[in-house]
C-alpha cells in the first residue's frame, strides 16, 4: 500500500535529533478548518450558555474566535480551557466536568498522512494514546488565573511526555504529535526543546501546581534549547524523551495547538484510566475504530466512572521530596 510516510532522511533526523519539523504538512484548508468550525461552534454554544445566565453583557458573536474566547473568558472571569479540550484533566473529574470529543478532532487523530508518518516511526500497529489536548492559550496580558491548575495557561514548563504519564509507559515507543491551527510565531509562545536530550534517558521532574510536574530550571542546559516557531500546516513529531516546554504567549491573539500521542498496539499508555483506540491496524482492521460517536462516548463513560470513583485517580509518579525539587 502507498503511504505518504516520512522519508528516510526525516526518520534518521527524528531518530538522530529527537524531534522532527514536517513543514507544509497539512492541508491547512481541507485538515484545520474543519477542526476550526467545528470550535467555533463549541464557543457559540458556550458563549450563550453564559450570557443565558447572565455572566457575560453580550455573547460577542461578531467577532473572531480568538476575540471571542479573550472577550467571554475575561468578561466571565473563567477559566474555559476544559471545554474544549479532548482530555479530561488530572484531577478533578466531576461529573459535569467538561470535554469536547467533536468529529472533527477523532478526524484530526485519525488523520491518514499523521498515522502514516507514525507508521514510519513505530510501524503499522497504531494506538491512539489518550494523552492529548487542545491548548489555548490567552494571551497572557489578556489572561485570566487558573484556580483549578487542570491546564497550563501559560508558558509549559520544561518536562519529557514521558515524565508526565506513570512508569508503565517508561519503555514504551510513545510518539507526540504537535501542531497548531493557525500560525504559532515565537511570540505567541512556541515551543522550545533541547536536540537530543532524548539520549540522557529519564530526568528528575517535580510536582508543579495542582497535577502537573516539570523538569527542575538546574537540570536544564538553556544554551542547547531551540526555538520552534511553527505556521499553520507544520507538524512537530517528538521523542517521548526529549526535553521541551513552551514561552509565554506574549501575543495579542490565542495560541492554539492540539498535541496527540501514538504508541504500539499493547503497549501502556501511561494513563490507563482514559480511553484510547486502535487508530490503525494493518494485521488486524477491524479493530480499528473509525465511529466518532463511539469514541466521544468512551470519554463520558470515563468521565462517569472516575467522577463516581471513591478514590482520585493518580497521574503523577514525581515526588517534592527529591533533592533536586528543594
Ligand atoms: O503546547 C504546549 O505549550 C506544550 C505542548 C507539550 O508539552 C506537548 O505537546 O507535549
Ligand atoms: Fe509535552
């Protein structure tokens, strides 16, 4: 079967440096604006939910997604990252906690050049790991304080992907895919990594706010780290070890980027308790799941059973007692 998977010299540099840039790698128009419509909707929806109760004058339909979300956040004084992320958070869960599990974003994990270029990396036997999020981040002199701390508002701290799932997943082939929906100048908070710091294995992270944990200012080379500007279209591939974090969105306008992960069928996600899903299998097709309907579902029955849960579910491995954490 023809792919449009990476090319050699792309798999030796992902190999090599631990991260790849694919430049011009989506359609921007027949593979973002659907995802783009598609939240437009969720902020409509949202915005007259809140204006229905009062807590915002005027729903500011007439303006642009990224003016819309700055004006309704601000003027609701909330926090609104969780309704449109495809993640639950890490702690928390209620309920009525809420997630957005859209058609347009199961198209986006499915999506045939992405599985193909994963194909390339960890072969055809694909899993759709569960850790993934939309970020969208307000500029931050347009913020608002997170009170809950489920998502990095802000500049991410340094951290691996591997230090933020559980142990399970420490010897696993766990590939993150990072794209933005629209142009993600420096400015706006890009990312920053440092080349080939997937070679030093596993470093000490400490806790950070309520459930996050990033790697220790001391433990990190600054003068290795790059600068990741990425346009509409691009795609980071990146090592599940390689050292990154991104700037301060000091930008007038939201920075919006989704990051999914794949792994090898059967290998631990690091977070069992979200659901995942077999995105491709050329060994056995059937058990790919391609109903959108089903996967939102997952998320909800999720949802109901850790909210009902007696005890919080854990994500987090790292300890504040460590030396390099004082
Ligand atoms: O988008 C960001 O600011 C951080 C993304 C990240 O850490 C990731 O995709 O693994
Ligand atoms: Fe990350």
């Amino acid at each position: 079967m023809t792919t449009t998977g990476l090319t050699d010299e792309q798999f030796a540099e992902f190999t090599n440096e631990g991260y790849l840039v694919v430049r011009n790698f989506f359609d921007p128009v027949a593979d973002l604006d659907p995802i783009i419509h598609e939240y437009e909707g969720v902020l409509d929806r949202l915005a007259k939910e809140l204006f229905a109760k009062g807590e915002i004058k005027s729903t500011h339909a007439e303006k642009d997604f990224s003016e819309r979300l700055i004006h309704v956040s601000q003027e609701s004084g909330r926090v609104l990252a969780q309704h449109f992320d495809f993640s639950l958070p890490q702690k928390n869960i209620k309920a009525d906690t809420p997630i957005w599990n859209g058609p347009a974003v199961f198209n986006a994990l499915r999506h045939p050049r992405i599985l193909d270029a994963i194909e390339s990396l960890i072969g055809p036997e694909i899993y759709s790991n569960p850790v993934q999020h939309a970020r969208l981040k307000l500029p931050e002199k347009r913020g608002i304080a997170d009170e809950v701390g489920q998502l990095v508002q802000g500049a991410t701290p340094w951290h691996q992907d591997n230090g933020v799932v559980l142990p399970e997943a420490d010897e696993t082939d766990m590939i993150t895919v990072w794209f933005s929906l629209w142009d993600a100048p420096i400015e706006s908070g890009c990312l920053e990594l440092i080349p080939r710091s997937y070679q030093e294995g596993l470093v000490t992270h400490c806790p950070l706010g309520p459930a996050g944990a990033g790697i220790p200012a001391k433990l990190i080379d600054k003068k290795r780290a790059i600068l990741l500007p990425m346009k509409r279209g691009d795609v980071l591939f990146l090592h599940r070890r390689t050292c990154h974090g991104s700037l301060s969105n000091v930008s007038d306008r939201v920075r919006w980027s989704f990051d999914l992960r794949y792994n090898p069928i059967g290998q631990d996600t690091g977070r069992k308790a979200f659901p995942g899903f077999v995105a491709r299998s050329r060994a056995n097709p059937a058990s790919e799941l391609h109903d959108a309907t089903q996967w939102a579902q997952s998320w909800l029955d999720t949802r109901h059973k850790i909210a009902s849960a007696a005890e919080e579910t854990f994500f987090n491995r790292w300890s504040d007692k460590a030396e390099v954490c004082a």
